[in-house]
C-alpha cells in the first residue's frame, strides 16, 4: 500500500503526528485557537489514528 512509493501507514502516521503536536500546543495555549477548533482537532486524531492502526494491523497479516 503505497502512494508515489510512500508507505500510506507512514503518511497517516506522520499525520497524526502534526495533529498530536497541534492538540498539545493549542491545548497549552502556545497556539490561540478557538475551543471548538481544538474539540474538532481532537476527533479528527482519533479518527485518523484508528484508521492508521487498523492499516498498520491489515499490513502486518
């Protein structure tokens, strides 16, 4: 499962990585963001990072 030769599971996983880093400064107020930018942020990590361990479980088969 690649895209242009990138792993689909390294890019989610990177992904996940700038929403993780974004909830963390907006939530330590380093970034001023409204709450419900943050709540939404927040789903959208969740979301992604189930979709990204799944992927990963589906490629370890």
């Amino acid at each position: 499962m690649t895209i242009g030769g990138v792993s689909i599971i390294l890019i989610g996983g990177l992904f996940n990585l700038v929403l993780l880093l974004f909830q963390l400064f907006s939530g330590l107020h380093y970034i001023k963001v409204p709450v419900g930018v943050h709540k939404k942020t927040g789903i959208a990590l969740v979301f992604f990072a189930f979709i990204h361990g799944i992927l990963g479980i589906i490629s370890n088969l």
